[in-house]
C-alpha cells in the first residue's frame, strides 16, 4: 500500500542525520556476517555490571514495595511521577542551592521527546504567520535535531569559532559571537553540553552569555544536558549546570544506564513547563511509570549520582585517553586535530584538507573492518558551504579498549594511504 503523505507525513518518515547513516551501518553489519567489525558507530551505551545492579536492586525494591500497583496499572500525571518530580526537586535544591517546586519539573519520554516539543512549541510558524527560528548556536552539534522540527526551515545553526593548538593535533570549536544572532525571529536556542558529536563543553560565562542575549527577547534557552552531572556525570572537564528565568535544563536517564526506560526531565520555569507539559498530554498523556519509579529510588538514595561520578564518567574517561594516546603514536605527519575531550561518550577528529570527503573516508575505512559516522551528518541546520564539514568523523567509545587501539591504528593507516595518494597526484 502507498498512501499519500501529507508535508508533515513525507517530512517525518524521512530518517534524518545519522539515523540514515546507521541504516548503512546496519546493512554493512549484517551483509559482512563473519566478518569482525569493529564498531565505533554507536550512540548505544554499555551495560556497565554496577549500573544495571543499581537498577535490577531498585527494580526489586519497588517490586517489595506496596507501591508497585498504583506505578503500572494505573494512568498518573501528564507532568510525571510526583515521587521523581520530588527526588528531583530536592536533589537539585540540595546541590545547587536552587529554590524549584514540583511545578518547575516535567518528565518526558526520553529527552528527544522534549526536544520534539520544545522545538514545536517554540519554533516554527507562529499565528501571525512568521516563523520563529530554533538556533543552534554552534554546530556542530546533536544530529537529532534535525528531525525535531515541523517546520524544517526554522533550524538554523551558526559555524563556530576554532580554537586550534596545532603543535598538540588539539582544538575546540568555541561560540562566535561575531556572528550569533538571537532577537525578535527567534523561537528558542538548542544546545547540547557536553555535545555529542564532539565532546565540546561550552563554559559557564559561554552559556550565561548566550542565555544573557536571549533573555531581552523572552526566548528560552535549552539546555540538553544528556551527558551533564550529576548524572550521568560524562563532563572530564570541570563544568556547572547553569540555570536562570529563561534557562529550561533538560537531562536524560538514558546514558546513566535507562535509555530502554526512556525518561527525559526539563527543569525550568513553570509556565514553559506548562507548555511542554500540555503538548505532552496531547501527544502520549505521560511517559512509562516504572522507569520513573525506578530512578525516583536511585536519585533519593544517592546511588545515582554516586554511580555516575565514580563508574560511570571514569569509565569512558579512560576509553578517551586511550584513544588519545593511540592516535599520538599512530597518526602519520598529516593535519590531524582532535577536538579537546571535555565530555560525553565520543571523539571527533578533524582531518584537515582531507583529499576525499567524510563519506568516502568512512568507506575507505570500513573496507579495513572499521565503522566511525562521518561527520557532516552532525550539521543540521547549517546551509552554507564550509569543508570543514566533510573533514570531520565521529568516534564512538563504547568498545573495548583494544578495539579502540586497534581501530585507530587502522584509521591512521588508511589517513596515510590517502593523504600520500593526493600528494602524488597533485
Ligand atoms: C545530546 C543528546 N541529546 C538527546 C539525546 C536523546 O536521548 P534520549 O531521548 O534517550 O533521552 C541524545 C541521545 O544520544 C543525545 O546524545
């Protein structure tokens, strides 16, 4: 059966971003069968033994518990499970010294879903017919935005500032506010921090600044913070969560061991609240309660935070420096930059003047059993021209330490062959 699309039918059932590319990576695996890949594609975490302990002990405890009836056979709140909303509440009260009520807080189905409505609500057309923009104000940044909005047009991301420490093969993309625009037109600001792809943590003075020029316009700055402390804790760099009138701080549960129990969370002022939390009774009434009764149990007794600071961030720390150190030893005397790792589950190198584009060096390199994501699929919203987005790849550290070594090995092989090749030609 082919029925008609509408706009929005066509637009949402295109795979945008990576999600397209992981369908090759799909295909790759599986027509490859006996073949040892190694995959640095993933977005997927590990399954660390003390983090699923954690949930499989909450797990049992709510099981005990006289609670576990009102939690999965009944409907509850649109706004969320009121026992998370409290964890979280005075969790964030405490370490913050922050003043929220169970008013400031929603839970959603995983963060994408809040994006989805933030996006929505924010972006977009508005009554008087003009379109509102959602700014990323430095790309690259997480792929998923780039589906997020019914109106497409409104994403408009701005190319960052590099910060290069050519002697070191080190950089970091910085905000340039030279060009960053937020005023009337705009509907919200979208960042991520830590930032998938590259690991980038913008500073404090960065974010208070672009939350400073959002304010006079009444905009809401969100501030996806998947990676963030206290949980997951993925920052290797010392960063706080920033928070203020305009500020909407939105966490995820998914890289702190849930992603199947998808639980999103947005901090912020209670009218923006509202407004999410209404778009969310009309799109799925509330999310799933027992991954939100579960984590309310991990959150009050500290073994969240706990878990994230001591298992989690040292756990992929460690995968970075390896990483790092492998490609120290490895990479041969060409313009290789590899962004500062700051935070998140990734690293992104930059292959300056790369002689071929990112796609066909992911090609390259996995006809040498090796997957990365090529990186201009980390660009949603940029439409102008720029190299540098067709010379960037993005690495995932979710694999062992010797598949991590060995795959860079490989990677450093194949950027040899290439570069040497262009040189003979030209
Ligand atoms: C930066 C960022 N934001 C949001 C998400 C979506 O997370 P979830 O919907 O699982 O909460 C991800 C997932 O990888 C991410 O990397």
């Amino acid at each position: 059966m082919n029925p008609a699309l509408t706009k929005i039918g066509a637009q949402m059932s295109h795979l945008t971003g990576v999600r397209a590319i992981m369908k090759d990576i799909i295909e790759t695996l599986q027509a490859g069968a006996g073949k040892e890949f190694i995959n640095l594609s993933a977005g997927n975490p590990l399954i660390l033994p003390e983090v699923e302990q954690l949930w499989r002990d909450c797990t049992a405890q709510l099981l005990a518990s006289s609670d576990y009836g009102e939690v999965v056979c009944r409907y509850g709140s649109s706004q969320g499970y009121a026992p998370l909303i409290s964890a979280i509440a005075s969790d964030f009260n405490r370490r913050y010294g922050l003043n929220l009520s169970d008013r400031n807080i929603l839970i959603t189905p995983g963060s994408q879903t809040l994006y989805f409505y933030a996006a929505n609500a924010f972006g977009g057309y508005c009554l008087d017919g003009e379109l509102r923009q959602i700014v990323l104000p430095l790309s690259p940044d997480y792929t998923g935005y780039g589906g997020v909005s019914l109106a497409p047009e409104a994403l408009i991301a701005y190319k960052p500032a590099l910060d290069i420490d050519a002697a070191a093969h080190r950089f970091k993309y910085r905000p340039d506010f030279s060009q960053l625009k937020i005023n009337e037109e705009t509907g919200c600001v979208i960042f991520s921090r830590p930032c998938n792809p590259t690991g980038n943590v913008l500073t404090d003075e960065e974010v208070k600044k672009i939350a400073a020029l959002a304010a006079p316009y009444n905009v809401p700055v969100i501030i996806d913070s998947a990676y963030a402390p206290p949980f997951p804790a993925l920052n290797f760099t010392e960063m706080s969560p920033v928070f203020g009138d305009n500020i909407l701080h939105c966490m995820s549960l998914s890289k702190a061991g849930l992603p199947g129990e998808r639980i999103g969370v947005a901090i912020g002022d209670e009218k923006l609240i509202q407004i999410l939390e209404s778009f969310q009774t009309n799109m799925c009434i509330h999310p799933s309660r027992y991954g939100q009764a579960i984590a309310a149990l991990a959150i009050n007794s500290g073994a969240l935070a706990e878990i994230s600071s001591n298992v989690i961030r040292p756990f992929y720390r460690q995968k970075f420096e390896v990483l790092e150190s492998t490609l120290e030893q490895a990479m041969p005397d060409i313009p290789w930059f590899l962004h500062r790792g700051e935070g998140a589950i990734f690293a992104w190198l930059w292959l300056k003047d790369l002689p071929l584009t990112d796609w066909e060096f992911y090609q390259q390199l996995k006809q040498e059993n090796v997957i990365v994501v090529p990186g201009s699929s980390f660009f949603p919203g940029l439409h102008e021209d720029w190299i540098h987005k067709q010379q960037c790849l993005r690495i995932s550290l979710t694999a062992s330490n010797e598949e991590i070594a060995v795959g860079m090995q490989r990677l450093a092989k194949v950027a040899e062959q290439v570069y040497a090749k262009s040189k003979v030609k030209s």
